[in-house]
C-alpha cells in the first residue's frame, strides 16, 4: 500500500523565480512522515513529545528530477522500505518530480533506540513494499 498526501506550492515555498528552494522540500517530506505517523500508525508527533518519545530523522536524500513551481499541487507517496529493531526507512516520491527517502529512529522517553512496539510494526507492514 502506498500512503498518499498532497501538499500546494505556496508562495513560501518558492524562491524570487517561483521554483521550490530545494531545503523547502525536506520540510515537505518531514510533513508527510508526521502525518503519516498521525493518520496511520495513530501516533501524533505531538503526543510523542508530550510523552517524552520521538521519531527523529538520521539520515534524508532527494533526488530532484524537474522543478515544482508556485501553484503547483503535488502528490507525495510514501512507502516503508525497511524495518529495522528501532529505525524505519521510508521511500518517499513525487512522480515526475523528485524520489528519496528518510530513516527514522523510535526513540523512548530515555531519548534512546528503542524496539518499535508490535502493533506500529504491524501497521507498518501494510505499507512495506519490496525493493
């Protein structure tokens, strides 16, 4: 299965020639991971934090194919390519326009790795697809 969100080029987005300024991207794809874990996995960064807990980054690329410009809608597909003891990597696409991905670590309230629970490791295989 494939998670899907769709995210407007605003003005804020874009640079003085109305093209996507590139850092602007791995905001976007931040974006797309936490609705993700909100949506799907039924854990809002938010109660992560209240909680102590959280799902940092280690490691995010992009691979840019054409640009996105102001007022352009685009479709962002999120996948889960590997599932580790305590990191997720996830692949991350815009057709047409740039593909990646990002690795995220679960961390507890000790602010260490810890064993991604069962019942996010079940919900994360509906999203893992093969590479």
């Amino acid at each position: 299965m494939i998670y899907r969100r769709q995210i407007p080029v605003e003005f804020g987005h874009c640079d003085p020639a109305g093209i996507v300024f590139y850092p602007r991207f791995f905001e976007m794809m931040n974006s797309v991971v936490e609705n993700f874990c909100r949506e799907v996995l039924d854990e809002p960064f938010a109660r992560m934090m209240d909680e102590g807990r959280g799902l940092p980054a280690v490691r995010a690329t992009l691979d840019f194919s054409a640009p996105s410009r102001l007022g352009d809608v685009l479709e962002w597909r999120l996948s889960v390519e590997e599932i580790g003891g305590s990191s997720i990597r996830f692949g991350i696409s815009v057709e047409g326009r740039l593909s990646g991905a990002i690795t995220v670590v679960w961390l507890g309230a000790s602010k260490r790795p810890v064993k991604i629970p069962a019942e996010i490791r079940t919900k994360l295989e509906q999203y893992h697809v093969s590479a």
